[in-house]
C-alpha cells in the first residue's frame, strides 16, 4: 500500500516544551501536540513500497555534515486570513539549505516529484480558522526575537503521515544520522 512520506527534523524535547508553553490559547488556534512538533524538509508525498525502497537508496548520496540551528521568533502564513502560526529559525544556515537540496535530489532520483516551491523552513505550531491578524498580534509581537531553543541537528527522519478525521498521525520509518 503506497504510504504518505515527507522528510523532516524531530525537534529536542526542550524546545517542543517551550513552544507547547507558548500557547496563547485563543479561540480557533490549534495548538500542535508537542510531541507532533518539527520541521519538513521535503515532502515527496504518496509513495508506493517498490519506490520506497528506491528512495531510501537515494539516501545514500546526503552528505551534510551535523549543524546549529535555532528555533527562534514566530510568524505566520496567509497573510490577511492566517491559517498558520509558525516559529523561525533565524537567517542563513548553509547546511540547513543544503540537506534540503539533496533530499530533494533524493526524491527525484527516486523518481519521484517533490514539492518545487520555495523553501521557507518553520516549525508549524497551530493550525488557524477565522481569526484575524489583529488578534494574533500581540502573540506575534511578544515573540517576535524570542529564542525558544538551540538545536544540534544530528539526523533527519523519514516520516509516514496517516491522515484520519482525528487528523495527522506520524510514524518514523527511517532515522539518518549526518556525517
Ligand atoms: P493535517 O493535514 O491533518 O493538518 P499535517 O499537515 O501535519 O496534518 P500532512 O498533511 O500529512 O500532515 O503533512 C505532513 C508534513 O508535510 C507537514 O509538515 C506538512 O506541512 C507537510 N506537507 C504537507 N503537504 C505538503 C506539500 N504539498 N508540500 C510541502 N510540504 C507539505
Ligand atoms: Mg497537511
């Protein structure tokens, strides 16, 4: 049966408690577990197994050394009508761009088709309805430079997503130390 795969960092325990501290429990912000926390990397979407096994080969070829990153201010996405709140990661970071470039490579070479848009790395921390700009700014102001953590990033993970009307549910398939 063909999975949903994406590729993602696991966010330290610390910082995912930091940020499920950073609720500010307003009407219609989703709040995501702190267990669910993380970033995506690359998101090749519906695999079948024979595929799988191609992509986890593609693997082979990632080399990018282990890196620093911060998890720090927070934004969202949508604009005027945001539907996602999100935490930052600072500017820069080479190696962050990097890894995404050859997990895309990856999944090409696997001959499958990785989402092409831009690349904006962000930990999503809610999912938003009906909720107006306006209510969410002092949220975004009080976070604006907040650093919610320091993070040495030492693997990424292969993810499958289960979508059910309880929402996502994810499981590691795969974990892929940096060297
Ligand atoms: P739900 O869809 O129930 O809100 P979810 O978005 O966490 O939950 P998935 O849709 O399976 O679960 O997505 C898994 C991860 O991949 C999430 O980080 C999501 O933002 C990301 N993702 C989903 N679709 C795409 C896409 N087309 N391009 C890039 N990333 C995606
Ligand atoms: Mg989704």
């Amino acid at each position: 049966m063909a999975k949903r795969l994406f590729f993602g960092l696991e966010l330290p325990a610390s910082a995912r408690e930091a940020l499920a501290a950073a609720d500010p429990q307003l009407k219609n912000v989703r709040w995501v577990k702190a267990e669910k926390l993380h970033l995506t990397l690359s998101f090749p979407g519906e695999v079948e197994p024979e595929q799988e096994g191609a992509l986890h080969e593609a693997l082979a070829a990632v080399r990018v050394p282990p890196f620093f990153l911060p998890i720090r201010g927070v934004g969202t996405f949508g604009g005027s009508k945001p539907s996602v709140l999100w935490a930052g990661v600072g500017k820069g970071h080479p190696h962050l761009f990097g890894l995404h470039k050859h997990l895309q490579d990856a999944v090409l070479r696997a001959g499958l088709q990785p989402d092409l848009r831009p690349f904006h790395p962000h930990v999503t921390l809610a999912r938003i309805r009906d909720v107006s700009a306006e209510v969410l700014r002092p949220f975004l102001r009080k976070h604006a430079e907040t650093e919610f953590g320091m993070w040495e990033v030492q693997e990424f993970v292969l993810y499958s997503s289960r979508l059910s009307s309880e929402g996502s549910e994810y499981t590691v398939e795969l974990r892929c130390g940096l060297q």
